[in-house]
C-alpha cells in the first residue's frame, strides 16, 4: 500500500512567468511582499514582478544568505506583519524558497522567528507562489525548508503540509542568466534528489517513476546547461527535472547524502548540491546492496547497474567542475568522525535503506578521502 499527494499548483514552460499577474489574481491576493535573491534584482526579475503586479507589490526583500538564517526569515516574516500580507512571491534559489516558507509558516501561525527551530508543527503558512530561477532545489513543489542555525553551526530542516507553495511557476527562461558554477552544484542535485529518493524507505512506483524520468534528464542535459548557458532545450530539460525531482522526494523524504551533506555545508561552506554530490555515489551503491531494486533504476536512467551509475555520476561532476574527494573539499582525516557522527544524528540517515554504524560510514569517508 502507498499513497501519493502534492497538492502545489505547477505553471510550467518558458515565458510563463510574464502570465505572472493573471494567476496572482486567479487567487484574489491584493497585497504581496516579494522575497527575492540579489541575482534576481540585477537581472531585472522584481522589477518585472513590480510592473506586472503595480500596487499589488507591498514590499520587496533582498539580501538572503545562500544558507538562509533565521535573521533572513525574520526580515521576510517583518515585511508580512508589516503590510498585512495576503501572499508572499519567492524568486530565486532555493534559498529565497526556503527562506520565505519559513516566514509564511511562523506569520501565519503566530510563531516567534526565534522559536522555529524547537517548533515541529508548520500545518499552516501564508501562501506561497515559488519562482524558481536555478534548476535543483525544487522548493517549488516540496513541504520542507532547511535554514542554518549560526549559533550551533547546524543547518535544521523544517517540514510539513504547510510549507507546500500554493503555486509554482516554473520557467525555464529564467535559468538562462544562472552562471556555470551555480548551473552546476543546483543541477547536481537534481540528481542527488531522483537517487535519495530512490534509497528511501518510503519511496513508491509513482516516486520511483518520478526519479527515473528527472535522473535521465539531469544526466542526459546538465552538461549542455553547464557549458551553454543559453541552451533552451537544456535549461527546460534541468527545469523539468529538478521539479519531477522534487515531486518524487515530497513523498518519500531525501535520506542519506543529504543527512551526509548537512555538516559538511555548515561547517566547511560546501555548497548544497555538491555537498550532497559528494557521497551520493557512496550511498547509491551500498542502497543497491540493501534493494536490488535499485539496479533496476539504474538501467531505466540508462546504465549497466548501480556502479556504472555511480561511475558516470563521477565522471559527470568531473565535467560541471565539481569537487571529488575530502583532499579536494580541503577536509583533512581528522573531520571523518565528526562528519559520521553528525550523518547518524540526522532524521534523514534514519529514512535510508541501508543503515550503517559510524565505523561503515568512516569507512565510506576512508574511500572518498582522496
């Protein structure tokens, strides 16, 4: 038995975003704070929001940190107060996204900013419209937010039926100004969403279907992102991935590369994506010990096995620039205890079908040590 519901709304295909108003007043929001990443100031983005909506734009905040803080939530969460807000709009990363579905949630239900961390029920949000302009965090259509805690040096993930956007509008248009370096560690983890999926202890046909089809396309297309910038069908190609990505892993959570990548972000600076790259080759071969399954899944992306999978994915990163081995990442031997321990403390580790003690986790890390 398994069940399956997303209930965001997806616009998708390119030059959708200019139809931007039309569904803003499908829902009757009047008054709209915009949250949006710098990159999408520069690139004329909120300006364009501006026009589109005129006086229905209340309030514009910039200036999210790429690993979003509670300060970053609480300047969205003021705005919301601030303008009596019936809709907040989340352009950029994953970021903004994330940034912005924690403000909705702690301004709809009354919850101090400071307080979210130790809070676990995020049921009800203001609602959420995601335009996303990198293909890989797939906020757009998934229940979770994830913010760092400074204080502690962890990133903590919040999640719940709450945090789904009510709309996501996904144009692929707004990807083509996506630098090379951010093409590649967003991209990579479009692939890092399609395997965790697969290796979670709650996936089902419709995810596994879901991860199959945004694999293959983030395999088959990064590198033409990555190397062409203005590539239409590429960058359509890495937007629908990275959304059927992110409808796979609303269901089935992300598991044991993302638990891996958490410390490794918050403690060495490693972007997202790659920090997640960084063991999910690792990770998807021990998964495939565990569920054979998951040699199967290989060979519908298009490979042998797992190892061939796991081969490629390598040979992938090599290609879009990305950093191999602990040497490359500048993580010296003495970190590998403290990066199994902290993967093991991680809710996501406990969703992975392989479950390892520290020992095989620092054997893992041994391998990767470069």
């Amino acid at each position: 038995m398994f069940s399956f519901n997303n209930p965001v709304e997806i616009k998708f295909g390119d030059g959708i975003f200019t139809r931007l108003n039309e569904f803003v007043e499908d829902f009757g929001y009047e008054r709209i704070v915009v949250a949006a990443s710098g990159s999408q100031v520069k690139n004329g983005v909120v300006e364009l929001i501006e026009s589109l909506l005129g006086d229905k734009v209340r309030g514009v905040i910039t200036g999210i940190e790429a690993n979003p803080t509670l300060a970053n939530v609480e300047s969205i969460a003021s705005a919301m107060y601030e303008h009596d807000a019936h809709a907040v709009i989340a352009t950029g990363g994953g970021s903004v996204m994330d940034a912005a579905k924690a403000a909705a949630a702690s301004y709809m239900q009354g919850i101090d900013v400071g307080e979210l961390f130790g809070h676990t029920d995020f049921s009800e949000a203001l609602p959420i419209i995601a335009v996303p302009s990198t293909s890989g965090s797939a906020s757009e259509v998934t229940p979770t937010s994830v913010i760092s805690d400074k204080e502690n040096g962890l990133k903590v993930p919040l999640a719940g039926k709450g945090l789904y956007p009510k709309l996501a509008v996904v144009d692929p248009e707004l990807t083509f100004t996506c630098p090379p370096n951010i093409t590649a560690v967003s991209g990579i983890d479009v692939i890092c969403h399609a395997l965790d999926s697969f290796g979670s202890v709650k996936s089902n046909p419709i995810s596994d279907t879901l991860a199959v089809r945004a694999a293959g396309l983030a395999f088959r297309n990064l590198e033409a992102a990555f190397l062409e910038p203005e590539n239409r069908e590429a960058r359509r190609n890495m937007s629908l991935g990275s959304m059927l990505a992110g409808l796979a892993f609303s269901q089935t959570g992300t598991t044991a590369s993302h638990a891996m990548s958490y410390y490794l972000t918050s403690h060495f600076n490693i972007p997202h994506g790659e920090a997640c790259a960084f063991s999910l080759d690792e990770w998807f071969v021990i998964n495939a010990e565990a569920d054979p399954r998951l040699h199967h899944h290989a060979k519908d992306i298009g490979f042998e096995d797992a190892g061939d999978l796991a081969r490629r994915f390598n040979e992938l990163k090599g290609k879009v620039g990305l950093r191999m081995t602990l040497k490359d990442l500048g993580i010296g031997q003495e970190a590998m205890e403290d990066i199994a321990d902290e993967t093991l403390k991680q809710a996501n580790m406990k969703n992975n079908i392989a479950q390892l003690d520290k020992s095989g986790i620092v054997q893992l890390l041994e391998r990767k040590r470069g």
